[in-house]
C-alpha cells in the first residue's frame, strides 16, 4: 500500500518513468512482488 502511495506522487510530480534494466521478482509463490526495478526518472 506504501509503494501505492509514494509512487502515485512520483508520477504527479515528474514527467514520466524509463525502464533502465529487466524486473527481477521475488522469487516466492505466496508473495508476488518486484525484488529490483531500475528506473530513470524523466
């Protein structure tokens, strides 16, 4: 829910996001998540 949040302000106050790198996921099969996304902000 924090990431929600924090990222819904990231986009109202740049232009935009550019993937820099692959998404790495944790590897877990009950909890589905992001473990690294590398991003340039805009």
């Amino acid at each position: 829910m924090e990431i929600k949040i924090a990222l819904q302000e990231l986009i109202k106050r740049f232009d935009g996001f550019e993937l820099t790198g692959k998404p790495e996921w944790m590897p877990n099969n009950r909890l589905l998540g992001l473990r690294k996304l590398e991003i340039k902000i805009i």
